[in-house]
C-alpha cells in the first residue's frame, strides 16, 4: 500500500503541475480580491453598526466566492499531491458537495445584485415596479435566504450522486476530474442535471432581463440629459454604469456558457478543453469582483489608497 501511495503521489505529469500551477495563481488573485471587499464591509460595518442593502450582497458575495476559490485550490493541490485521498470516503462527496453549494450561491447571489441594481437604479413608471422599488430593501434578505436554500437542494442532490457513484465504482474519484465523478448520464441523474441546468437557466434569464432593463432606462436617461445639456459629470457617471453593466453582462454569459459546457463535459475524462473551460469558469469570481470594485466609488478609493500605500512602503525599502 505504501509503494501504491508513493508511486501514485510523485506520478504529477508536467499537465498537472502546469494545472495547479494556473488554479493557484487564479484562486490567490481572486481571494485576496474577495477578502479585501470583505474586511472593508467588515469595518464599515463595524463603524456604522449597519450595512445597506447593496453592501450585505457584496459582502454576502464575497465569502462566497473567497471560500469557493480556496477549496478549489485545496482539492486542486491535494488531486496531484495526495491523490490517494479522495478515494476515502466520504472525502470526494463532501469536497463535491461543497463545491456546487459555493458554485451556486456565488451564481444565484450574482444574479441577485444584478436584479438589485435594476430596480434600485432604473426608473419606469409601472406599479409593480414602484412596488418593488419601494419595497427592495426588505426583499433583499429573501433574496438572500431563497440563494441559500437552493444551494443546499443542489447540495444535497450532488452529494447523493457522488456517493452513489463512488460506492458503484471506487475508482471513480481519480485526479483529473476536476470536481467531476465519471458517471453515466442515466436516468438516474437525470434529476441533478436537470434541476442544476434549471437553476443556472433561471439565473442568467434574470440577468438577461435586469441588464437589459437597467440599460434601456440609462440609455433614455442618458439621452434626456443630452437634449436639457445637462451637466457631463452626470453624463458620464451613467455612460460609466452602463460599461459597467455590459462588462458584468459579457463575463457573466461566458461563465454560463462554461457552467453548460462543464456539465456536458462532466461524463468525459479530464482534458485541455475541460481544463481550458473551468480556467474560465474560476476567472469569473475575481473578474466580476474586481469590476465590482471599480464601480463602488468607497471599495475603489479604498484600493487605490491601500495599493499606494504598499507602493510607497515598496519604494522605501
């Protein structure tokens, strides 16, 4: 056994080194970004004793996807490292488990502030739409809630296929699958892909509609000012918006788009084009906050100042 250990540990080819490699400098990029929205939430927090409605989705967020890149990271480095660990159960089933409930709050609580934004930002006369401008702050939590109990249905479902899977077939859980258990696309699973499928569907539709909203109503504000010469300060905070929600519109249909693809790949043996499709696919959380940042006018001068700070400290050494 000890022989099988050793020679299954130091057996990394130069794909795998170059894969964990690439996941490292991904997942440290993405939660050092993640962690700084989150201890500049923390103190303000601290400070006010309370956090608006956009700030407890971002902070919300932020740990979602800071946890969700760190097990990415461990399972990635512990698959070449030790790989002989995943064949103890129920190692893989939690590490799947966990993986697809921080996979789809990061996707359903994205897709939340995106919902958020339109209907705090955008300005339509429609009663219902008032109704939910008025009352957004007290659906927030809902919100919130409805992300976290869908995670844990998809949670549950992905640990009950994955320990199925394993007790079928033991050597399943071999490295290089990439969260993925090599299973058969039987009517069994039917159910977990389908509900996951659904889940992912329903999320990027109401971006779709919240972005194209928040758009059409920036765009015909942005056009009123052009006809009254309104000030260009305020011109150009909305054509800034409106980048801002092209550029979230444009990495959010791509990690969709590798969302699908992960799951029609999911039956296959790891690959380069698996692996190409989950590089994006773990791009998306540091991409996304990032632009966060740079549309929240306290998150970006917060960075700017600290980024000065080690740039300065840099300089003096």
């Amino acid at each position: 056994m000890e022989a099988c250990y050793s020679q299954d540990k130091f057996n990394a080819t130069s794909y795998d080194i170059m894969a964990v490699v690439i996941v490292t400098l991904q997942a440290l990029v993405g939660m050092w970004i993640n962690a700084f929205i989150v201890s500049v939430l923390c103190i303000a927090w601290v400070k006010k004793k309370s956090l608006n409605s956009n700030e407890k989705i971002l902070l919300f967020l932020a740990c979602c996807r800071f946890w969700y890149l760190l097990s990415t990271w461990v399972y990635h480095l512990f698959s070449v490292l030790y790989p002989l660990s995943f064949y103890v159960h129920p190692l893989p089933q939690l590490f799947t488990a966990l993986h697809s409930f921080l996979n789809c709050s990061n996707l359903w609580v994205s897709a939340s502030l995106c919902v958020f934004y339109c209907i705090k930002i955008a300005n339509f006369r429609h009663i219902f739409f008032t109704y939910l401008k008025v009352k957004i702050d007290r659906i927030v939590p809902w919100l919130l809630l409805g992300s976290v109990l869908l995670s844990l249905v998809i949670c549950s479902l992905a640990y009950d296929i994955a320990n199925k899977a394993h007790c079928n077939n033991p050597n399943s859980t071999t490295r290089g699958n990439f969260w993925k258990v090599s299973v058969k696309m039987d009517a069994h699973f039917f159910p977990v892909y389908f509900i996951s499928g659904f889940g992912f569907a329903t999320a990027f539709m109401a971006v779709i509609f919240s972005a194209l909203l928040l758009l059409f109503s920036l765009w015909r504000h942005k056009c009123k000012m052009q006809t009254n010469a309104a000030k260009d300060l305020s011109m150009d905070a909305h054509i800034k918006a409106m980048k801002s929600i092209l550029s979230f519109f444009f990495i959010y249909s791509i990690n969709f788009t590798c969302l699908v693809l992960a799951m029609i790949y999911s039956t296959k043996e790891a690959n380069p084009v698996v692996f190409l499709i989950l590089v994006f696919q773990y791009a998306f959380p540091a991409v996304h906050s990032l632009i966060l940042i740079f549309s929240n006018p306290k998150l970006e001068k917060t960075l700017l100042r600290t980024l000065s700070c080690v740039k300065c400290k840099a300089c003096m050494r």
